[in-house]
C-alpha cells in the first residue's frame, strides 16, 4: 500500500502528496485524462501532438526544459490511448519550480504559429521514421483498424495518418487545449522529501486560481461486439512474415480483464511461458512468439504476436498457435503454474514499489481510474483468481468470431507467388 495524502481543489484538480524522507529527491507528475479516445475521425493523433506543444514554451516560461535544468531537474511525457503523463524529477527543495512550470503552462500555453508548425514537423517526422520507414511500423496502424470499427481505438496514439496531423488548424488546436488542459481533468502527484501541508500549499498558490473547463466532454462511441472473425493480408519489405491475432476482451475497470491478463502471462510471459516453449523452442516456425493485454479503459485486446523463421508464413504459424492455445484451454491450469504468475505479478509490484517516480505514477493512473486505492485493490484481486476461472475467461473471450489476424508478409514470402 503506498501511503498518501488526497486533496481536491475548488477547481476540481485532484492533489495527492507521498512523503518519503528517505532521500532528498521529489517528483511531480500529472495525468491529464485524454489520450487518443478523445479524438475523432480526421483530427486523430491531437493528444500526442499536445504532448509535444506543451514543451514548446509558455507565457512566463519560454523554455520548460531550460528552467528545469536550471534547478537540476528532469522531464519527459508519453501519452496512450486514455492518458497524457508528464512527470518531472528534481531535488525537493527546488519543488516549487514544478508548480510553477506546470502552471503556466496548464492556464498559458504557447500557441504561438511557429510553436504550432515547429512541433508539427517534428511529429510528421516522428510519424514517417517510428511507423512508416521502420520494418513492420505500421502493423498496429492496421490492426486496430481491423479491430475497431466505431471505437476511437480504431487508430494509434499518434494519428491515422499524416494527413490528419497536417490539417490541424489552429481553431483545432485551440479548441482541444481548452477543453483538456484543465484543471478539473487532471491529477496531480507530488513525491518524495516533502511535507503535505507545504504542498497543498504550493497547489493553492500555483494552480488554485486556474479556472476549470466548462467544455462538455464528447461522447465516445461504443464498440459494438464481433460476430465474425476478421482477416487482413498485408505485403512488405520486410525480412520475414509477422503474425498478429486479437480478441477483443473488457476494459481496464471490468469483469474478466484480471483473468485475460493473467491468461496472458501464462501463455506469454518470459522464457518459461507456454508459447516460448512450445512455439519458439519446439517448432521452426517461429523466431519469436508473445502474448499480451492492452490494459485501456475502455474495452481492449489480447493480442498474439510472433515473427517467422525465413520461408515460413504466417497462416501456417497461425494454425500451430491456435492448436497450442486451443490446448491451454483444454487442459486444466496446475496449481503451480497459477503459483508461478501469481510470484510473478508480486514481484512486479514490488520492483514498481522501490522507485518514487513508479510510485507516483500509480498513484496518478489509479486516481484517474477512479480511486489511489484501486491499486491495491486491483492487485489483491488478482491473488485470487482461480484456475477455473483463467479458463472460463480463456474460452469466452479466445474464439474465432472474436478474432482479428493480420498477415504481415514479406515480398518475397513463397506464399507470394
């Protein structure tokens, strides 16, 4: 359990403060709630390319990282699916400054039009170089969009297409700030040698007199549920065939996600897992196999994935990956596997426990989830799934009419031909 102190400012930002004076160090991160759900067909990748502006400088700041550095501080950000995360690490004595920086940058941001076309050249290129040039970059650009039909998941957190990014207008961009740089739709964790007092403090003072957004959240679209397996091929040069295989399994928040993650980590966790051993050991079908479950708010995926030896393709990997599923399902779960991934999700939980930054972190995603506690309990839950119920799920959830395969095949796959 990680202790915390848990304020909500008249504005509706949500503070929550972790002491430990264990070293003289403290970080700050704060998750906005939007990511690429919130964004519609033809504007997509804004969340992402949020992230980038808000580094681009603000009324009193005209350069963020400069002013860190000079206090000895650091930052970064990613954004997903449902979140944008920014988190700063500097001695505590310099927390202030973090209050400051994310401040002004929440209530003045720059939007000046050379901010806004510098950071979209660089997305552009970030676009063309980690999805378009890279072997096999846009495969998740391809599977969601097999997958999702209504749902705004149906594209990457960078956008669909290069195309979309171009387009913003500065209207766009003004709009989106407005709307989701707000106090009311962020959480704010503060972490390390620093009292709760100070902080709140220090959050009245910076980010109290912020107004909240008035705007309206927009209506996300339902997913409605798949009655028919789907198949995409996909030719590239690439050196080898990539089979990827998704179900569709429930949110974050819901019933059955706990027992698909675990489903997961039997099958595809480290070197003991069932597909290492079965697929990649004992076959010369694949150089590679894993398992995996998009832990997003809304309902998600498990997805399989695995690369090919040379001249093998991925329909004929695909058959070998159903038959050992297929038997995963068939076969009861020993109790000593359930012990083995049990271990191992402990284990997780305590390396994420040693560092302040992961801390502070959890505590961030669970508030937005909707409680810090959720954790916790969401770990205590895990614990106590059963064999049967890891089954129950796999058999639900693991059938062809709610599975989506994408062929990812070299040109000079012989299939070709």
């Amino acid at each position: 359990m990680i202790n915390y102190e848990h304020f909500i400012l008249d504005n509706g930002l949500h503070l929550l403060v972790h002491e430990d004076h264990s070293s003289k160090m403290a970080v700050s991160n704060i998750i906005y709630k939007v990511g690429s759900r919130n964004e519609i067909a033809g504007k997509t990748g804004l969340a992402h390319y949020f992230e980038h502006l808000m580094f681009g400088g603000s009324k009193n700041v005209p350069s963020f990282d400069g002013a860190l550095e000079r206090v000895g501080g650091e930052c970064n950000a990613f954004t997903n699916t449902d979140i944008t995360n920014y988190f700063i690490t500097l001695p505590a004595t310099n927390i202030e400054t973090a209050f400051w920086l994310e401040s002004d940058r929440m209530l003045q941001l720059n939007l000046s039009k050379k901010t806004i076309e510098t950071q979209r050249k660089v997305v552009i290129e970030e676009f063309k170089q980690r999805y378009l040039n890279q072997p096999y970059g846009d495969a998740m650009h391809l599977l969601r969009k097999l997958c999702y039909k209504s749902h705004p998941y149906q594209w990457p957190t960078i956008g669909a297409e290069i195309a979309d990014i171009e387009g913003f207008t500065e209207k766009d961009i003004r709009s989106f700030y407005q709307q989701h740089y707000a106090p009311n739709n962020a959480i704010l964790v503060v972490a390390g040698d620093v009292d709760s007092e100070d902080i709140l403090e220090m959050a009245k003072k910076w980010f109290g007199p912020i107004p909240p957004s008035g705007k309206k959240a927009k209506t996300i679209p339902v997913e409605c549920a798949q009655q028919a397996k789907r198949a995409q091929t996909h030719f590239a040069d690439v050196p080898t065939d990539t089979l990827y295989k998704a179900y569709h399994v429930p949110g974050r928040l819901q019933e059955g996600y706990l027992e698909c993650d675990l489903i997961t980590d039997i099958l595809g966790f480290g070197r003991s897992s069932l597909l290492e051993q079965k697929l990649v050991k004992n076959t010369d079908v694949f150089a590679s196999c894993n398992a995996y479950v998009l832990g997003s708010i809304d309902p998600g995926l498990m997805i399989f994935t695995g690369k090919m030896e040379k001249g093998k393709t991925a329909e004929e990997a695909e058959k070998i990956l159903d038959e050992v599923v297929q038997e995963f399902i068939e076969t009861p779960i020993s109790s000593e596997t359930l012990e083995k991934v049990k271990n191992q999700a402990e284990a997780m939980k305590t390396y994420e426990s040693i560092q302040l930054m992961n801390r502070a972190m959890n505590l961030a995603y669970y508030t937005q989830l909707g409680s810090p506690d959720l954790y916790q309990i969401e770990y205590d839950k895990k614990t106590k799934i059963t064999a049967d119920q890891i089954t129950a799920a796999a058999k639900k959830f693991i059938c062809e009419e709610n599975a989506s395969v994408l062929y990812y095949k070299s040109n000079n796959s012989e299939s070709q031909a």
